[in-house]
C-alpha cells in the first residue's frame, strides 16, 4: 500500500489541546478525580485550562534536561495525568512511552529495558512499590515524580519554568510508544510515528462526523493509543469530555447521569458491566447517540441493552477490530433493529483506502471465502517496529501483510469474522467466542464466561454471575444442551480473572492457573 499523498502528514500530541481551544475555546473536561499533577485545579477543567497545563508541564520537563528523541517512559497511578505528561512529553519532541498502571513490577522493568535507558515519569505509589521491586532506578536515565516520591526528583522543583518552543519531528520519525495488551505473555513495545497515526485518525474522525461536539463520555486506559486518537477526533469536533477512572457503576453512573453524554467508549468488559446501568436512577444512558468499542468483538447481548437504554431516536454503536500494531482494520455498526438478530463474530469490513484484509490457510496462500484462517492485514496504520525486539516485528509480517494471531474468515461480501485468537483454539470446538456469545444471551446472569483449554486440552468454561451468586446448575445444563461438550463449569469472582489494563481476559494465564492448581 503505497502512500505517496500522505507520506508527509502527522497527528502531534502535543499541540492538540491548544489547537482545540483555539478552535472552539473553552470547552468543559470533567474529570473523575483531580489531577495527580495539580490537584488543586479541581475536577471541573476546560480545554483552554488543560492547553495550559501541557504547555506548563513541557516547560518543567525541558527544564529538567529532557530533549528532542528522548524516550520517556510514563509509569504512575491511574489518572488523565498521564495524557497531559505524554502530550507535554510530545510537544518537546521527546517521545512519551505511557505504560500501564496495573503492570507487574518485574513486567515493568523489562519494558524499561526495552525502552533503552529512558526517562521516567512516575509517582511515590509506584516508585516505593512495585518499581523498587523491579530495580528500576539502574535501568532510567532519570526519575520525576509528579509528587514527593523520595530518591526521585519532583516535578514541582521546576513549576514555573517558561514553556519551551514546540519541536516538530520528522513525520516517520518514533512519536508515540504504547504496549500491546500482554494476554499471552509480555506485552510488546509497539513503535508509532507521526504519520501512520495520522493515518488511523483520518478514518477515525470521518466516522466522528455525525456526533460532532455531542458530551462525550470515555472510560479507557490512557495508555492505550486507541484513546489517543479517539481524543484527537473529538477536540477537533469539540466535544465536552467526561474522563472516568472508576468503571464501578455505583461511581460512573452518578457522573453519567449528571452529563447525559452523547457519545461514550469504553472496552467491551466495561459495557458487560454497564449493562446494568441501562435502567439505573437519573437514566444515565438516555441521551446516548453513539457508543464505540474498541478493538475487541462485544457480546450481541450487551449491544442490546446499550441501545435499548437510549431514548434517542436512532442510536447505534460503532464496533472496531484492531490491534495496537495495525489500529482498526474493520469497522462495523449496530443499530436497535440489526442487534436483535446479529452475529456477534462478524466485525465489520475494511476501512477502504487504509486497510486490506486476507485469509490465509496453513500453507500461507489465500483462503476461499467461508474458509476460516489465520487473519491478515495491510493497513497504512502499522507501527514502525517493536522497541527492544525487531526480529519480533519481522516475524509478524508476511511480505507486507501483518498476521493478527487470530483465526477467522470472510464471507463472499467481504466482512470478517472473528472466530478465535490462535493460541486458543481448542480441537473440539469451532469456536470458543462464538459458545460464549451464546452463553451470556441464554444466561442473564452471567457477568462473564470465558471458555480455555483445560490440562487435556478438553474445553474448561470458567465463569462468573452477576452479584457472586452460585451458578444455577440446572440452567446452565439447559442453555448448554446443543453446544458443543464442555467440562463442568468453574465459578470464580469476576476480580479473581486476570485482566488486561483494557479489561481482556487473559485466557492463556487462566489455562496455567487450572494446569497448575492454582484454581479449581
């Protein structure tokens, strides 16, 4: 897919919050707590407000000796602090790595030395916590903290410092490092520039058309580059923000209700959880246009009842399928009349212009439609490479074609179904997503089911019921006669699952788990 018309063009992170307040002036942001940075700014900020404070924090970060190409790792307790750190990291030239708050101290620390000697920007929490275990100070060139961590150096020592003039790097040119979900082991060091994220933006803001400067409501990690470029589609449109870090509905529901947003995003375990806000005091869904979920398939029954708790005429929710390597490769809609008989595994088509997709059989060559495969992809979205693990990278691309480690096919029109991801697939079953669709339809109850290879690689459905009820047996024998045969179902805690900082289930280390004793 060559690119001549846009070789040359970029989306900067640093310079969007000024932009949007000079384009549409002080719009509100809401925020779940204040910032970490400047607690004492409140909750209630505006474009103009955060425009600022970026600019400010840049000025504090050149001050400290940060420089253009500079790798920055972001490692701190969850808040939006993290995006304005990577934003005033940006707008420097230097090149924010924001990695997740619920990462591991060890896992943190090989990340860091994939990250060849970088900054790092944490906090007292986890520079006493889980970064001593990882002895993160001999693998840094340099620690801030955004509080009073001792042995670190605080960022307040440089409150004050004048803004530094914006650096503009090379469109091709490592802008933005963010790591992959680490379901099946370490998550990767995913490499962006300027232009291939400019190249997710431009299908991404066509679709934000509609819902133009509609309340938009977003629970997701700040880590993820998903949430990046959803931000710069809707500073462009200006859109009021409410930015949450509790998905717990008892604390997200009074928020939404107060708002009634629009537009809301979050990951697909999240709207599982928020299905119970779909009828909840103050109708905190009512007023919802569009919701967006990202990069994974969503539960047909949970698209339902989002609709369903929309009092807006035509509401719909736009579902992408992606990866952080290649950003979204399909695109599907959903609306109130086409929820009720959809076929959750099908995720959408291409983006024409941006993305290909192909199947590919075991011999590599191109399968015939309804033929299930390995997925492949060209998108004019793909990273630059892996930090830390080229040979990694290399190994993923098949001349030009990048392979997404799921199974699936394309029927005859050209849309994808997602049918597993390859390190899951289990012989005796056609697909482990598909019987989980069908489980969470059939069994209200059910918060959670997800289906792994037991020790004989026999299917082990592991679930979890809403209010940590005991699973009614009886109905589970029922809604699980015409399926496919599964082991006796294992009830665990939904909090007992290992999770993902975007909430993905990690299957392979729920397998370990049951391999080893560690649950029954």
């Amino acid at each position: 897919m060559s690119q001549p018309l846009f070789a040359g063009r970029g989306f900067y992170l640093g310079p969007v919050f000024r932009r949007a307040a000079e384009r549409h002036g002080a719009v509100f942001v809401t925020l779940h707590r204040p910032l970490d940075v400047h607690p004492g700014l409140g909750t209630d900020l505006s474009y103009t407000v955060l425009a600022a404070l970026v600019e400010e924090l840049s000025g504090r970060l050149w001050e400290a000796g940060v420089r253009p190409r500079e790798r920055v790792a972001i490692h701190k307790t969850d808040n939006v602090d993290i995006v304005l750190l990577a934003c005033a990291v940006s707008r420097i030239g230097a090149v924010p790595a924001p990695l997740s708050p619920g990462l591991a101290g060890p896992v943190v620390g090989r990340l860091l030395e994939r990250l060849d000697h970088p900054w790092l920007i944490t906090d007292r929490a986890k520079f006493k916590g889980p970064l001593k275990d990882a002895a993160a100070s001999g693998l840094v060139r340099r620690t801030l903290s955004v509080d009073d961590a001792p042995g670190a150096v605080p960022l307040q020592k440089y409150a004050g410092s004048p803004p530094h003039a914006p650096v503009r790097l090379h469109p091709r040119e490592p802008a933005l490092i963010t790591h992959s979900s680490g379901t099946t082991g370490d998550p990767r060091l995913a490499v962006h520039c300027a232009n291939t994220m400019w190249n997710r933006l431009v299908p991404q803001r066509a679709m934000g058309w509609p819902t133009r400067g509609e309340t938009a409501a977003l629970h997701m990690s700040f880590v993820h580059s998903r949430f990046y470029h959803l931000l710069g589609v809707l500073l462009h449109f200006g859109s009021p923000l409410l930015l949450l870090t509790d998905p717990d509905p008892a604390s997200a529901g009074p928020l939404l209700a107060r708002h009634r947003p629009g537009i809301v995003e979050t990951h697909p375990n999240t709207y599982v959880l928020w299905e119970e806000l779909a009828d909840a005091p103050g109708a905190p869904l009512s007023r919802v246009r569009a919701y967006g979920s990202t990069l994974d398939a969503i539960h047909p029954r949970t698209v339902r009842k989002l609709l369903d708790a929309s009092k807006r005429r035509s509401p719909w929710l736009v579902q992408l399928y992606g990866r952080s390597e290649t950003g979204p490769v399909t695109v599907r809609w959903f609306t109130r009349r086409g929820a009720t008989r959809t076929d959750g595994r099908r995720v959408g088509v291409g983006i024409p212009g941006f993305t290909r997709i192909r199947i590919a059989d075991e011999h590599g060559r191109r399968a015939e439609p309804g033929t299930s495969g390995r997925i492949e992809v060209r998108t004019r979205g793909r990273i630059l490479t892996y930090s830390g693990a080229q040979q990694q990278y290399d190994r993923q691309l098949d001349a030009g074609w990048w392979q997404m480690g799921d199974t699936g096919y394309r029927d005859r029109w050209g849309a994808l179904y997602l049918t597993d991801r390859e390190v899951d697939r289990i012989d005796s079953v056609h697909s482990n997503l598909e019987v989980e669709d069908t489980l969470m339809s059939r069994l209200e109850e059910l918060r959670e089911v997800v289906i792994v290879p037991g020790v004989d690689r026999e299917p082990v459905p592991v679930v979890c019921v809403r209010g940590e009820e005991r699973l009614d047996l009886g109905r589970w024998r029922e809604a699980t006669a015409d399926l496919p045969a599964l082991a006796e179902p294992r009830q665990w805690r939904f909090d007992e699952l290992p999770m993902t900082s975007t909430w993905k289930v990690k299957r392979v280390e729920i397998t370990r788990m049951l391999t080893e004793g560690v649950r029954t």
